[in-house]
C-alpha cells in the first residue's frame, strides 16, 4: 500500500489518516420556530429563502413541506416560486411535527466496529466485508445501521441513521456517517457536486492493459431484478476512472475512482469492458482458469480511500484503510 499512497499523496493534502440516497433525507426541525425573511434576502424565491435559513435540510425536503401547506408566509401558504419582498413571517404549520415526524423502527444492536475518526459531526468507519449497510429483504437486523444506533443513540433522530453513502455486503472499506442533520444535509451535497473522492482497489480479471474511464448509465437489470446493468436508455449517469497498479498472470489489480456512486457500479462497469472482479459472483466468471482467484469467497473490491470537506470546519480531510487480511493473503499468494 505504500507506493499507492505516495502515489495519491499529491491529489489531496492528508489530513487525517487511519481510510444513492435521494435528496429527500431531512425529517422535521425539533423545534419549529417562526423565522422572519431577511431584508437581503428581498426578491429571492421562497424556496431559495427557505434554503438559507434552514440549511440542514434539503431543498426537495422544504419544498415538499410548502406543497403539503406546512410551511406558511405571514401566516398562508405560499408557491416555491413566490418573490418575497423581505420582512415576511415563516411559520411551521400546527401539524408539522405530526406530519413529518421520522418513523425509525429499526434496533440498536451492539455490533462491534472499526471506527478510524470521529468528531461531533462525523464518524468514519471501516467496514469488513460481510456487513450489510442498510436493514432490507433477507437482512431486517445484524447491519451496520444497527450497529451505528447503538454506538450512538442520537443517530435514531437523523434520517438513514446518518448514512450517506453505502458499499455492498461484499465490498469492504471505508464509510462516512454524519452524526447531525447540517454534516448530512453538507455530506449529501457534496456528494452530489462530486467532491467526496472515493477510491477503490480492484482485483479485475484478465489483462487490462492500459488506465481507461468506463462512461455508461446504469440502471436495474430487466430481468434479474437483483441486479443493475448498462441501460442507454433511461439509465443513471455512471462514470468510473481506472488506473493499472500491478499485472498478475490472470488479473490485474486496479485502483479505480468514481465519479458517481451507483448501486454495484464498479462491479458492473469492469464487467462490461470484460474484466470482471474476481470472486464476485452476480458479475464475475465462473472459473478464471486460476484456482487462487476462483476460490475467493467475495468480490475483490476494498474501498481504501476517502476523501472529503468536513461539513462544518470546512477542513479537507481523508483517510485510508489498509487491504483486508484475505484480499492482501491473496496478493501475496499471486505475486508468489
């Protein structure tokens, strides 16, 4: 790990070192408070209004709010469009905490994890693969969720439990959580501008013989609805930056970069240019033709770095995890 570290060290001062959620993530303020529009804020659109003064919670969240009346203009309900001229009244509706209240149901549970840096803001956490992120189908307990909920109690109050980001079961690495609504609301828009840099080692199969970007919208499979494919036509914008960091005789080890964070991203855009992940067993090969890598009991994918702004301080800041035991036990065994 040390050449690529040194490689990478000049893309973004080290400042810390140890390593799709939709728009809609912020539940109603605590305490509803009537707020009076600035007089610089004159001319400006509701909503953009609503976005400055109550900046931990999204745009689409506060617009949902006005559309459903639970947000009022001196006291009426108001368009998102509407021109304010400055002085007006912003009130929360009666039944706002009602009607927007969050409903996490899920349990804390006390599941041991590796956390590499915490504050009050943010907790970064490496995560083994085998971990699921999220409660879904086949996993309602024994997640990382659950486990965040118990390492701290206050994340039951912040949407996802903080969660901004996933990686899959399989995959293993580091995760950023924000532990307050404002690092979420700061996280996510980061997330969407592109800014959090994440880096993944890949064990890809075959030779790929040169650095490459693989640029082809993803979206669910049409069949095999587990699974996500290229979809040209209706699919999400999906970018993936590939860089060759050591050839094997039926492998190559890659250091890939996202542009975007699609579900099984990586997994399925080394796929499609026939160089699929080892070990990965929706996307991957049957047999390699190497008994080494047909023995690996999971895809072959570790994000090792993570970069980011921290939502309040402003500071840049990242981090790295090193290779699991049995991703480098497998490197060491090819390079034997």
């Amino acid at each position: 790990m040390g050449a690529i570290a040194r490689r990478n060290a000049a893309k973004l001062r080290l400042v810390k070192t140890s390593h799709e959620i939709p728009p809609d993530y912020s539940p109603s303020p605590a305490s509803p408070r009537p707020t009076e529009v600035p007089a610089e804020c004159a001319g400006w659109r509701l909503d953009a209004v609503l976005a400055k003064l109550f900046a931990e919670h999204s745009r689409s969240r506060l617009q949902g709010w006005l559309k459903q009346g639970l947000i009022r203009l001196d006291g009426a309900e108001a368009e998102p469009k509407r021109k304010v001229y400055g002085g007006e009244s912003i009130a929360f509706a009666a039944d706002f905490a009602v009607a927007s209240a969050p409903t996490f149901t899920d349990a804390a549970e006390d599941i041991a994890l590796h956390v590499v840096f915490e504050d009050e803001d943010l907790v970064v956490i490496d995560k083994p693969a085998g971990l699921v992120v999220h409660p879904g189908n086949g996993n309602a307990s024994g997640t990382l969720l659950n486990a965040l909920l118990h390492h701290s109690p206050q994340l039951a109050a912040i949407p996802r439990a903080g969660i901004v980001h996933r990686l899959d079961k399989d995959t293993s690495g580091l995760l950023v959580v924000a532990k307050t609504l404002t690092a979420q609301t700061d996280l996510v828009r980061q997330m969407q501008a592109r800014s959090v840099k994440r880096h993944y080692l890949a064990l890809a199969l075959g030779s790929v013989e040169r650095d490459g970007t693989v640029d082809a919208p993803l979206g669910r499979h049409a069949v095999q609805r587990t699974k996500m494919a290229i979809v040209r036509a209706g699919g999400k914008e999906a970018r993936t930056h590939y860089a060759v960091l050591e050839r094997f005789t039926r492998c190559t080890l890659l250091e890939c970069r996202l542009e975007t964070g699609r579900t099984h991203q990586i997994r399925v855009h080394l796929a499609s240019i026939k160089h699929p992940l080892a070990g990965d067993p929706a996307y991957g090969k049957s047999k390699s033709g190497d008994a080494r890598l047909d023995a690996f009991p999971r895809q072959a994918l570790h994000a090792w770095r993570l970069a980011l702004v921290h939502p309040v301080s402003g500071a840049e800041m990242a981090w790295e995890s090193p290779l699991p035991v049995d991703f480098a036990q497998l490197l060491d065994v090819l390079r034997e």
